[in-house]
C-alpha cells in the first residue's frame, strides 16, 4: 500500500527508488533522493492511513542527540555506543561501529563524537541540526557518511 501510495502523491521520488530495488543498486540511488519525510510525500495525502490510539511513549528520533534520551548513561556522564574511555569528560554523545575502535576523551563536555567508516564527526550538541548543511559539501562526496 505504501509503494502505491507514493506512486500516487510523488512519483518523481518512486521512479528512481524503483529502478534501484530493479537493478539492486538502492546505495548509489539512495542518497540523491530527494529528502522527504513519509509524511510529507505520503500520509498528509492518503486516504488509506488510520491512526490507533496509542498510550506510549513518542521521540522523533531525528539527531544525535535523541540517543541519550534513550540509552543508559555510561556512569551517569556519557551516552556511549562503542568503546569509549574518558577523563573529566561528561555530557558527551560517542559513537563507534567497529569494535576494533576505541574513542579516547579528555576533559570535553556535551559533544557528539561519531566514528563510523573513515569518518569522524566532531559536534557541539547544540548544533547537530547543522549536520545536514555540513554533508552538502563536496569535500564529503566520496565519503559514506551517514547522519
């Protein structure tokens, strides 16, 4: 229903999703689509949607930040995924993927610290809303960064 949907409200966004699912090449498609929420494209649109009332709890999970409402601090002072070692360090957001990674922080407070592949984010928590306008550069093109 969904797919058909979006053929509906936008097909400028389904013909070149369903040319990569075809070709399966859905990660050289993928990040020149245009950026939109399913809501936008879709659910503002249909008629084919329902809404359930629902007694939980809700997060548009959009940024960085979003993690440490949800994951357990590591001694109350940083939200860690990955190897981490720290020292007058706190409020901090770390992030690594590969195991064999360990993000090391001296006296630092409230940054966001992501390692994933060959690249390395460095942010103030404040100002991770600014990640999309930093991947815009062309610098970062031949990087496989995601936010």
């Amino acid at each position: 229903m969904i797919l058909s949907e979006l053929d509906r409200f936008d097909p400028e966004l389904m013909r070149p999703l369903r040319k990569a699912f075809d070709e399966d090449c859905i990660d050289e498609v993928f990040p020149s689509l245009k950026k939109i929420s399913i809501d936008y494209a879709v659910m503002e649109h249909t008629d084919k949607a329902f809404v359930v009332p629902g007694d939980f709890g809700w997060d548009d999970i959009g940024d960085w930040v979003a993690l440490e409402r949800h994951l357990k601090q590591e001694h109350e002072t940083n939200t860690v995924i990955g190897s981490h070692v720290g020292l007058d360090a706190s409020g901090n957001i770390v992030y690594t993927e590969d195991p064999e990674d360990i993000i090391v922080t001296l006296g630092v407070e409230d940054l966001v610290i992501v390692k994933r592949g060959n690249a390395v984010l460095l942010a103030r928590k404040d100002r991770v809303q600014d990640i999309k306008k930093l991947l815009e550069d062309e610098r970062l093109a031949n990087f496989k960064v995601r936010t």
